[in-house]
C-alpha cells in the first residue's frame, strides 16, 4: 500500500447558508489552512479533522490499494489523484488527494 498526499486546495464559507441555519460567529474552517499537506498511511494523519478524513477515506484507501481513476475514468483527469471535500455544508473544505511512490510501512513486519 502506499501514502497519499492531502493537499489542502481551498476553504470556503457560505455565508448565506450560515446567516440563516448557523451559529452566531461562524466562519471558515479554522483548523486547516489553504495549502496545508498531510500524508495519509492507515489512520488519520494527526492535525487533519477526523470530519473530514471520514469524508474522503474511502478516496484514500481506493488510491492507496492501486487505483487509477474513478467512475469511469470521467473524473480526475490526473491519474492515481481525486479531489475531495468533507461534508460541512457552512464551511466546505477542498482537498486533493495524490498517491505517492512511499510505502506505508507494515506494522506487522518487525
């Protein structure tokens, strides 16, 4: 198996959705920043919101274990790369998953 790169691409903030549904002072996703990278192995990558590796887990794994493209190869036009977003419906957030030439190491070798 190997690592996946997470690119942060953009945050974006739907300030009109939030004026009507949202908390008072809601804004964009403040953990994460516009270019922030991660390398995903098994498990969450520590800094990187367990929301949003849940969203996009199953991208990962898919590149992970091998694969090329997805839905019929009609979607990225990049191999082995999937853009993805975690499911906050006021504070979006991009993300571009590239797999790597890096093993994830295997835990069970010793």
């Amino acid at each position: 198996m190997k690592k996946v790169k997470i690119t942060v691409l953009k945050r974006e903030f739907k300030a009109d959705l939030a004026a009507e549904y949202g908390c008072d002072g809601l804004g964009p996703c403040g953990r994460l920043k516009d270019g922030q990278v991660f390398y995903a192995g098994i498990d969450c990558p520590p800094g990187l919101c367990n929301t949003a590796w849940k969203c996009m887990h199953q991208y990962i794994f898919a590149l992970q274990n091998g694969v090329e493209s997805f839905f019929f190869d009609n979607w990225c036009r990049q191999p082995r790369t999937a853009i993805a977003c975690c499911n906050d419906g006021f504070r979006p957030v991009y993300f571009k998953l590239e797999t790597t030439d890096e093993d994830i190491p295997n835990p069970e070798k010793k």
